[in-house]
C-alpha cells in the first residue's frame, strides 16, 4: 500500500510540478509491486516441516511441548513471516523466531493441554510468505501431521483386592485367586514403587541390588486377574467410562503386585507384575466402538466393564463362563439381563455416565464381602 501510494504521488506530482522523471520512477514502483504480487502468489511452498511433541504419550491435561521447523527443500526468494498450526481442534500461531530467505530452520514453540483421551493430531502448519520488500503477502499451507496419545482419566480406589477377587480360604469362592505353588509364601523382592510402604523395603536386597527394593510374597505374584472391557456402544464417548474404569482397575491391580489380562475387544495385553502399565493404557487409550463381544476366559477371575446390556449379551457371557464374574454395567441396561447374571451368581453393579469410578469399586467390593 505504502508503494502504491507512492507510485500515485509521484504521477500526481510529475504533472503538477512539471517534472517528467517522476512518471518515471511512479511507473518503476508500479512495476515492483505487481512483480511482487505475481511472485507470492505463483510460487509453491519450498519448506517442509520437522515437529516434535513432548511427551509423545501423556497424562490427561499434561502440558505438551511442541516444537516444530521448516526446512527448506529448495532455495526460496520468499520470506516466512508468521504461523499458524492447528492442535486438535484449537488453533495456535505466533511470529518466527528466525525467519527471512537467508534464515536456517525457521522454528516455532508453543505448549497445548489435552484431556480427552485418544489420538489427538498436531497440524498441519499455515504460514504467511511475503516479497522480500515485505509488498506482497499470502497464507500457504504446508503437509504434515505428528499425533499425540492421552491416557485416559484414572482414580484411585480403595479396598481390599482380596474381597473384591474371593476370600482365599474358601474352596466355594467363585473368583478365588489360585496360586500355582503350595505351602507358605516365599519371601521374593522386587523394586520400588511409588506409593510402597517404608516397611515392606527390603534391606538385604536393596544392599545387593544398589536400588530399593521391597518384599513381596511369591503366591501373591503368581496370582492372575482378566479386566475385560466390551467395547460395544454407539460412539467412542459411550466408552469413556468403561475405559476410565478399566485403566483405573489395572493400575490399582498392578501397585498390588496382581499378574493381569487386559481384554479390549479382541485385543489382548498381558500385563506382569513387573511390567509397566503404560502400553496397556495406550491400548485403552485408543480404544473405539466395535460390533462384537470381547474374548472372555471361561475360568479366570475377571472384572468386567460393559454398557447397555440385553439379554442375548448376558447369555453371551453365561455361554462363555463356566465359573462367576464380577461387572460393572450401565445403569441402562435390560433388567431381565441382570437378573440373569445375578442368578448366575455374578456380582453385578450398575453405573451412571457421570457416576464417581471409586464410588462403583467400593459397592463392587462390598458386594463382594456379602
């Protein structure tokens, strides 16, 4: 605008002055313009972008640092200006750090918190290009995505997981945990966690060792607990309940030193005592609806998270069991398929959408205790 400008004054003034040279330089900055117009908006982006986030998988709300660069894949006489990145549905932008034709890796920053669960997309990335003359200015797009995973929603719980599984002195137990040894525990040691008692730390291992390390029993960590999610419903939302309930689940089972069957559906994830639970976190975090039941164990203790129930479902489950379970399953479900379940000899309790997850837990482990 400011050349334009220019271009009209010195034409205006060439003929009120008398000065012909000025009609000169008027047509000269006429010609830089539009030159410069043609020039941004013939040319194709020459940059590609590098991002990276940190943390790739992260907590729900945990900031996530995004970093991203351009790297030119041809020389280019246009200068990059300003960004604008698209992050899972929420817009970030800013000015470069470095930027103009001679500039190396034009970069970017900026932080985003996410807590819905799932594959959340990072990009792609607009940019505003402009002349060298800063005359001319648009706004390209540039492909490329990166992802972030969330983890879903967990909570803690509370209770005993020996009123939740069977007591184990009771042969009539329908969920009593067996472990595959005989006779008294041994005393076996296994590294410290977060949230471990100072006195179950075991000295003489943790001297040998050089790192903490506390006791635990070897018919505790031979025990074996099936969470099974059934990931059927209308919409991945309709799951997010489940899905928070069974991450819950899993991390309360593993702090107990419980071996553990994560069911999604048709996927399956073993999760040993010393293993990290975070690849089965991921599992559930990108758990979607699916048309079928999951894969049941006839004769494993399991915990089981389901949502609407009808009867053909319920028979379903009785069809694969051949010894009880415990469930949690939507306030909404058919009451016939409850009852049949009950009958059965399931512990069964139903949950609303909205309803606290340590809350269900506690009227599970009292059901159990009954």
């Amino acid at each position: 605008m400011v050349s334009l400008a220019a271009a009209v004054g010195s034409a205006v003034s060439a003929f009120w002055w008398g000065v012909p040279v000025l009609l000169s330089v008027s047509g000269l900055l006429v010609t830089i313009v539009v030159l410069a117009h043609i020039a941004v908006a013939v040319s194709h982006p020459r940059w590609e972008v590098r991002r990276s986030a940190v943390p790739h998988v992260a907590e729900p709300g945990e900031p996530v640092d995004v970093r991203f660069r351009l790297m030119s894949t041809r020389r280019s006489a246009l200068d990059v200006v300003e960004w604008w990145e698209d992050a899972s549905g929420g817009g970030h932008s800013g000015s470069f750090v470095d930027r103009g034709a001679g500039a190396s890796a034009p970069h970017g920053r900026y932080q985003v918190r996410l807590s819905r669960r799932g594959r959340h997309g990072l990009g792609p990335t607009s940019i505003r290009v402009t002349d060298p003359f800063a005359l001319a200015t648009r706004w390209t797009q540039l492909e490329g995505e990166n992802t972030v995973i969330v983890l879903p929603h967990r909570y803690e719980l509370e209770g005993r997981i020996d009123a939740l599984i069977g007591a184990q002195d009771r042969e009539d137990s329908a969920l009593r945990l067996r472990p595959s040894g005989s006779g008294d525990a041994d005393v076996l040691a296994r590294p410290y966690r977060t949230g471990d008692a100072v006195k179950r730390l075991h000295w003489k291992a943790t001297a040998h060792r050089g790192t903490l390390m506390v006791r635990h029993d070897q018919q505790q960590s031979q025990r074996q607990v099936h969470v099974v999610v059934d990931p059927r419903g209308d919409s991945a939302g309709d799951l997010d309940w489940r899905i928070s309930a069974a991450a819950s689940i899993l991390q309360h089972l593993h702090h107990d030193d419980i071996d553990l069957q994560l069911s999604v559906g048709r996927n399956e994830h073993a999760v040993r005592r010393d293993d990290t639970p975070r690849p089965a976190l991921v599992e559930l975090a990108l758990a979607e609806p699916y048309p079928h039941g999951p894969s049941i164990d006839p004769h494993a203790p399991m915990v089981l998270l389901g949502g609407r129930v009808d009867v053909p479902v319920a028979r379903e489950w009785l069809a694969a069991r051949r010894r009880p379970a415990y469930a949690m399953l939507h306030d909404a479900s058919d009451a016939e398929a409850l009852a049949l379940l009950r009958e059965d000899s399931w512990r069964v309790v139903t949950y609303r959408d909205r309803d606290d997850v340590g809350g269900v837990w506690s009227r599970l482990d009292e059901d159990s205790s009954r």
